[in-house]
C-alpha cells in the first residue's frame, strides 16, 4: 500500500467527519428539540387525538336538539276535462326533534368517546416517547460510528506505517518477507474495516436525518440526565405503573369498553322523543296560504330484535373481560421492559469501567512491544496483534458508553418519563387536551376550531 491511499483515507474521513466540526455543533438536548418539532409521527399522531376529540360532539348531539328549515316550490301541469292549468306553489318549514329519553344509551356513547379520546393521547404520549428514543439512539449510533472511522482511519496509518519498517528493515538485512507481508495483510483487513465504518456511519446519518429532520452537525458523546433516572428498580417501577401511557391507554380502553357493554345494555330500554313542525304552503294561483303546526311525542319501546340485542350485550361483556386482561398484559410488558433497561444501564458502566481499563493496559503493552521490536526481542507480528487489541478494548469502550446512554433514554422511556416536558425541551408541548376541551363547546357548529 501507498501514501496516496494514507492520503485519500485522511480525505474521506476529514469530509465524512471532520467536515461537520466546522459547522454549529449540535446538542443531543437540541437533537431531540428538533424531532419534537419535525417529526411527521408525532404531528400524526396528534390528529389522531382531534379526531376521536370529535366524537365526543358527535355522540353529545344524540340528545341535543336537532333543527331544520325547508322550503320548496313546485310547478305542475295539469289536464282535467280538457283544460289545461299549470298551478304555482310554494312552501316553507321548520322542524325540531330531539330525544327525551333513550335509557342513558347516548350517556354512555359520550363516556365512550370521551374514554377512547383518552386511548388516543395516551397513544400521542407513547409515539413521543417512541420516537424520542430511536432519535436519541440515532443521534448515538452516529458519534458511535464517527469515533469507529476516526479510529479505524488511524489503524490504516499506523499499519501502513508498519508495512513501510517493514520493508525498511527488509532491505536492511534486519527484517524478513514473512514480516512484510503480515504487515501488508493486517493493513488490507484495516482498510476493509475502516470501509466499513464509513458505510455504517452513512447508514447511521440516513437513520439522523429521517427521525430528527435534517443531517447530524458535529455531534457529541454526552447528556445531563439532571436526577431524571429512577434511584431504583422498584422506584422505576412504580413510576412506570403510575405514568407509562401503554398501562395508562390500556386502562382506558378498559372505561371505553365498560361504557361499550352500558350502551349495548341500553339498548334494551325505551326511546322517548319530541317531534315539531311548523310551516305553510301558499298557492301563487289562487293566492291562497294554509298554515300549519304539529307537535308529537314518540315512544318506542324494542320487543324483539332476531337475537341482535342479546349478542351485543354478550360481545361487549367479553370486550370488556379482554380489556381487563389487556390492562394487566401491557403492566406486565412494561415492567419487563423496566427490568431490561435497568439491568442495561448497570451492565453499561459495568463494561465501561472494564473497557478503560483495558484500554489503558492495551497501550502500555502496544509501546512496550514496539520497544522490544526495535530491539530485536519482539516480531512485526507481535505489534500488529497488539494494536488490534488496543482497537478491540477503544472499540469496546465507545461501545459500551453509547449503549450506556441508550440505556438510559430505555429506562426514562419505560417509566414513562421520556417525555418533552421530563427532558425539559424548548418546545410547545403538544397534547390535543385544548383541542378536546373546545369540542366539548355544542355550539361550535356555528364557529371554526383553529388549535
């Protein structure tokens, strides 16, 4: 191998990772500030949370008034005993109904809505804390694999260093073939591997783009968590049985499914309902105008259904059991997750601590070898196996302090504390609960939402 290449290899990394430290570092606190803003999951997500907000309007009207006004006008042509007329006439109308009673059935519609608005925010709160975590891995993974290629860059050099002693020692008398061409065989392995850092640090900054929104800028390996982590497992497992939005949706779908079984229930009950008209019709033939007016009251009361009635009682009986079984299968999930993330933060510092360490002995024994080398007591062989322990143990280090941290956003996330407002984001929090409160409003017919 060449110099060019040693030179190309400083080109390709200085473009791919020492172009960005020219530009505005960014923080991962601004990182996650971003994808809070950008991304589209979110801004989805908190559609959602309107729309099931409009159901609630939309059952309330169930025994709301409900008033009409008509008007038509007609023109005939008519032939009787030879004449024919052609009478002009027109009419007008207004009409009301609205329900008096239906056995608290639309009660419990609107319960209804209300409790699946409920699914929908607490599923906002989960995408965010979904999203906020693989934005917070990617944005990890990256100054992961930008400090592989700048390691990786440096083994190419320090192995094409050794290639030239080598053959220097070579052509001296001093060294031998077998030498030179570990040396050359260690840097092909070098440069492939230093390849496919490069590789894997474009795959990571593809992953940046797409959940914080733009390309990553001079990223770095560090986070204030600021006493957000649990102090314990079990603190960590009553906040995630307090706070976590997949227990706390599953117990709403659970009040959604209670008032499924009242409605179906209701069913069975009488309808009672109000029904008024008032109007006129005017015969522009004849000039004449009748006025009219009605007013009723209807009862309907269900005998028999072919059986309809009584399987609706029964499948919402057995929505609800399984949404009991659901509140306590999503508990579950979510304390397993807490054990996991917990065991990975202390298993983190854990290897951490070993990685340094082995670091530190690695590059005492690298120099050292080198010494004996110059001195005839070491071979080239020996040199190259340890520097690519020095890497395995640097490699190991970067390892084990990314995944650390991603460790830690796992755990904040499976106690339900990876929130904006827990992270403490420069951002609008964004909950649709001000969009849900104003559909509450029934004369919003008459006016346009616009939060």
């Amino acid at each position: 191998m060449t110099r060019k290449f040693l030179s190309k290899t400083y080109i390709a990394a200085f473009f791919l990772v020492a172009v960005s430290s020219v530009a505005k570092a960014e923080t991962l606190q601004e990182a996650l500030e971003a994808t809070y803003v950008n991304n589209p999951q979110i801004a989805a997500a908190l559609l959602s949370v309107k729309a099931s907000a409009e159901d609630i309007a939309i059952r309330k009207a169930g025994k709301l008034p409900s008033i009409n006004a008509s008007a038509d006008l007609s023109h005939s042509w008519v032939a009787s005993s030879g004449v024919v007329s052609t009478p002009v006439s027109g009419s007008i109308g207004l009409s009301y109904s609205q329900v008096l009673f239906d056995n608290l059935r639309t009660d419990a519609q609107v319960e209804q809505a209300r409790a699946y608005t409920e699914v929908a925010s607490h599923s906002l709160r989960n995408s965010i804390q979904n999203v906020l975590l693989s934005a917070a891995t990617s944005y990890l993974d990256v100054v992961r694999e930008t400090k592989f290629v700048q390691l990786r860059a440096d083994n190419v050099a320090f192995y094409q260093a050794q290639v030239r002693s080598a053959k220097d020692r070579l052509q001296i008398g001093t060294g031998t073939k077998t030498s030179v061409a570990q040396a050359e065989t260690r840097l092909a392995q070098g440069i492939a591997s230093y390849k496919s850092a490069i590789n894997n640090l474009k795959s990571a900054q593809a992953s940046y783009q797409r959940w914080v929104g733009h390309k990553p800028q001079n990223l770095s390996l560090s986070y204030d968590f600021a006493g957000l982590l649990p102090r314990s497992m079990d603190d960590a497992q009553n906040q995630a049985d307090r706070l976590h939005p997949a227990i706390l949706s599953a117990k709403a779908q659970l009040r959604a499914a209670q008032s499924a079984s009242d409605v179906a229930k209701a069913a069975f009950g009488p309808t009672l309902q109000l029904i008024g008209n008032i109007g006129g019709s005017h015969s522009f033939t004849t000039g004449t105008t009748t006025p009219s007016a009605t007013v009723k009251i209807s009862l309907n009361v269900p005998i028999y259904q072919g059986g309809a009635m009584g399987a609706s009682v029964r499948k919402a009986n057995l929505n609800q059991i399984k949404s009991e079984i659901d509140v306590l299968n999503a508990r579950d999930q979510v304390r397993a997750a807490v054990v996991s993330s917990w065991s990975g933060v202390q298993n983190g510092q854990a290897q951490i601590d070993a990685a340094r360490s082995a670091v530190y002995s690695s590059n005492q024994v690298l120099q050292g070898v080198i010494e004996e080398r110059n001195v005839g007591q070491k071979t080239t062989l020996d040199v190259l196996n340890a520097r690519a322990e020095l890497t395995s143990a640097r490699e190991a280090e970067i390892s084990a302090t990314t995944s650390k941290l991603v460790a830690s956003f796992s755990l904040l996330s499976a106690s339900g504390r990876l929130s904006a407002s827990d992270l403490g984001l420069r951002v609008e929090v964004r909950t649709g609960a001000g969009y849900a409160k104003k559909v509450e409003d029934v004369w919003q017919d008459l006016r346009a939402l616009t939060n």
